[in-house]
C-alpha cells in the first residue's frame, strides 16, 4: 500500500460521506417519487455483479504465491462458494472456507 | 400526554427490535473482527481502521475499498469500486420510505446511517407483518435492531486491530478476504439472472486482467448488472 495519512482518510470520508448519502437518498431527498424500474433492477444486481469480479482473480491467482494458481486456495474458494449456496449462510460459509484452507495447509505441511 | 406515556409507547417495540438484533452479533462480531485484522495486516493505523467502521458502517465495501488499497488502485477507483457495493442500499432507502418518510428529518438521518442489511431486513419484515405499527413505533423498532450490533461492529474492528499486529504471516491472511467475499456474494446468487450477472463479472474481470487496477474491475460489474437486469426482463417476458 502506498498512500499518504492524507490519502487514506480522504478515502474514508469521501466513502463515509457517499455510503450515507446513498442510504439518505429516498429516505432523506428523493421521497415517494417513482424511480425507472430499469434503475431499481440495476441497483439489485450491484452485490453480485462487483464481488466476484473482483474475487476472481484473487482465486485464480493469488498474490501470495507470487501468481501461480494454488490448490489450497481454489479448495477452500470452492468450499466456500458451495457451502454459501447450500445453506445461505454468510457465516457458514466462511467457516468452512477457512477450516478447509487451514486444515489443507495443515495436512501439507505435515506431509 | 406526559413524557412518561410517550416512552411506554416506543419502549416496547425498541425492547422488541434490540430482542431481534441479538443473534446478528453472531455475524457482526467475527466480521469486524476480520475487517480489523486485515486492516492491520494491509498496513492502516488504528484511528483509519476504526474510521472505517464508524463512517462507513457497511462490511463488504469496508473489505471491497481495503482490497482495492492492497492493490494500489488510483483513489478514485478504490471509492468506486467500494461505493458500488453499496449502491444496493438505494434500494433498501427507498423500500423504507412508505414506512419511515413521516418521520421528522433526524430520525430518517439516523435510521440513514444504520441503514445496513441486517436492520434493514429485519426491520422491513416487522412493518409488513404489523401493519397497525406507528411512525414513532417504527423508528424505535429498528433503533433497537441496531442498538446491540453496532457497538459490536466498532469494538470488535478495535480487537482485531490489536490483534492483528500479532498474526504471523503462515496464516494465509491474504486468502481469507477472498473467503469472505465468496461468502456473502453466493447466499445472495439465487436466480438465473444473479447466475448469469455473476459469470458474467468473473469472465470480464479475468479477461480484462492486464488493465490498470480497478479498471477491469468497473467494466466487468457494468457489464454485469446489465446482464442481470437484462436476463430478468427476458425471463419475466417467457412467463407472461
């Protein structure tokens, strides 16, 4: 990371300022109007449409082994996808994502 | 009506909201105890970690904006790619309009900055059970849903700060934010149009890997609402 103090918390109060305006925005400015349902379906797709992109590489190739595609890591990506879709729940998934990464970790340094 | 009266009256749907915030601890707590490690381990000093959690309150663009940091991304990136995250909760503001656009202007401007996907469903889901409820009774209601999770959300970002400095590297931290975003996006993949959104960011973000930091990034999550949107309106049209 190579940002200034002063860069970090100008990240942080723009991001602080424009995540509030966002939940202000109907509540707070906009009211009752009637918004194009083209818009409103957009905005419904934003959580899935921004995560995986930006996860995908990071599964695919990991910064911490210098790129190259690790098992481990797509194990426990796969784990973590399968879980979530299996039992909907955000905390579920994690815990099996991070017992299956640390326990193949565990296995292969013990092997 | 004496001040007393008007207390009775939103003491119990505040008690009712904080009784149904409680299990969200469970979810809250570890998560920021998480963002709070990261935060440490990609090199903020407490003050920003908890400034984070403070001003911006909302998990995945905590982690999205942290991951956008790691890589160096151009600041205007890092914003957008993090304020994207968030823009779903233009949909939860305006589905609490009918509900709360009564309310005197801090109310609404509180319940704005609590505005998180916890309360806003937890909330949502009372007013449509309990139709009778009142403006003031529902205001109380979700300032209670919030009232056990936030305290939360901050103090456990605190431990993890703290803790953080204290991880060694073979804890694979790097992988651990990948976990959590493939957590909380695959409950959320539950229909043909999120399938097809989904691939569609993974695919461009892949192919689009060369470009600058977040680039590919913002071209592929366009894209990918697009597809979403577009997929849903084709499959509503067949079932007509």
């Amino acid at each position: 990371m190579t940002y200034s103090d002063a860069q970090i918390w100008t990240i942080i109060a723009i991001l602080g300022a424009g995540t509030f305006l966002i939940r202000f925005s109907f509540l707070g400015l906009i009211g009752d109007r009637p918004m194009p349902s083209f818009v409103l379906r957009l905005l419904r797709f934003t959580p899935v449409a921004v995560l995986p992109g930006m996860v995908a590489p990071l599964v695919i190739w990991p910064p911490a082994t210098g790129g190259t595609l690790d098992p481990l890591r797509l194990c426990a990506a796969l784990v973590t996808v399968a879980v979530g879709i299996w039992t909907r729940n955000v905390l579920w998934a994690i815990v099996a994502g991070a017992l299956t990464l640390y326990s193949a970790m565990g296995l292969t340094a013990l092997l | 009506m004496t001040t007393s009266t008007v207390k009775t009256q939103t003491s119990a749907p505040y008690w009712a909201g904080f009784r149904d915030g409680l299990p969200f601890i469970l979810m809250a707590a570890p998560f920021a105890m998480v963002f709070g490690v990261i935060a440490t381990d990609a090199g903020l000093t407490l003050a920003q970690g908890m400034g984070f959690s403070v001003l911006v309150i909302a998990g995945a663009s905590q982690f999205a904006a942290i991951q956008m940091m790691i890589e160096n991304a151009s600041i205007a990136f890092v914003l957008l790619a993090a304020l994207a995250v968030n823009l779903r909760m233009a949909m939860y503001s305006a589905a609490l309009v009918p509900y709360l656009g009564a309310a005197p202007l801090w109310k609404r401007a509180l319940v704005s900055y609590l505005n998180f996907d916890q309360t806003y469903i937890v909330s949502v889901a009372r007013y449509e059970s309990r139709p009778e409820m009142t403006v003031p009774e529902r205001f109380a209601y979700f300032f209670g849903v919030a009232t056990p999770i936030v305290p939360f959300w901050v103090g456990m970002t605190m431990v993890g700060m703290v803790a953080g400095a204290a991880i060694p590297e073979a804890w694979a931290l790097d992988f651990i934010m990948p976990i959590m975003f493939l957590a909380m996006v695959a409950p959320m993949v539950k229909s043909l149009a999120h399938v097809a959104a989904t691939c569609v960011s993974i695919s461009v973000a892949l192919a689009l890997i060369g470009l600058p930091s977040g680039t590919g990034l913002l071209i592929a999550a366009g894209a990918a609402m697009l597809t979403g949107a577009l997929v849903e309106i084709w499959i509503e049209g067949r079932q007509k």
